[in-house]
C-alpha cells in the first residue's frame, strides 16, 4: 500500500512538472542567477561563511563585480524580463549595495581604529611613543 501511494505521488509530480510552462522555468532560472550573484556578493563583502572553508571573509573589491554583474544584467535585459523579475533584482541590487556601503565603511573605521573598534595597534603604540617623549619635558617644566 505504501509503494502504490509513492508511485502516486511521483505521478502528480510529474504532472505538475509538466504543467510548467517554458515562460515560467525561464523566470526561476533567471532568478536563481540573480541569487548565485546575490550569494557570492554576500559572502565576499563577509555577511555570510564561505560554505567550503567555514570562515567569514570579506573581499570587496569581489563583492563589488558580483554587483556590477547584477547592475549589467539589469541594464541588459532591460525590456526583456517580467515585472516581477524587474522587482527582485531591483530589490536584490538595492540591498546589495546598501550592505556594500555599510561594509565599505566598516573596513574604513577598522583600517583607522582596528577591527574591535579601539584604536588600531600601531597607532597605539605611536601613542604611546609620544606620551613617552612628552612625559620628561613635561618632569622639566614641572621643575622650572
């Protein structure tokens, strides 16, 4: 009885795999280069692991061509898409760049303060080489 409900099942699948039209296999296929783009831009600006090493990296001088791809597919196919392709690549390209810049200026901040927020190692310690140099003029003036 089970094997007969299997075979049921792998029938209505199969009918309704025939019922996809060309039009319409042609949208997910499109949409799912939007989201291979959308998927490598994220990883490479570090919002997401890379799935082979486990690790959270962030290049984005990367993730800005998985964006520029995605913009020249957009202009490309400009007048040749759906509307509701239209919509989610516009939706995908906005949030895309939206994290861009938020990423941009994260490694601006790091580069200047470090990655935890303080100030970065070397600049800590060219602190601390002034304060050094400044603390026996200041014993010789506090003598004066």
């Amino acid at each position: 009885m089970t094997a007969c409900i299997c075979i049921q099942q792998i029938e209505r699948r199969s009918k309704m795999a025939e019922k996809i039209t060309e039009e319409q296999m042609n949208e997910m296929l499109f949409m799912q280069v939007i989201m291979m783009f959308q998927g490598a831009a994220m990883q490479q600006m570090g919002k997401l692991a890379n799935p082979v090493s486990g690790k959270v990296e962030r290049d984005l001088d990367q993730a800005k061509m998985s964006i520029d791809i995605l913009g020249m597919l957009k202009e490309k196919t400009k007048g040749n898409v759906s509307d509701n392709e239209a919509k989610f690549l516009d939706h995908v390209l906005y949030e895309l760049r939206i994290n861009y810049v938020d990423e941009v200026n994260k490694a601006k901040r790091e580069k200047t303060e470090g990655p935890a927020g303080k100030p970065d190692s070397q600049e800590e310690e060219k602190e601390e080489k002034e304060e050094a140099e400044a603390s026996p003029k200041k014993e010789e003036e506090a003598k004066a």
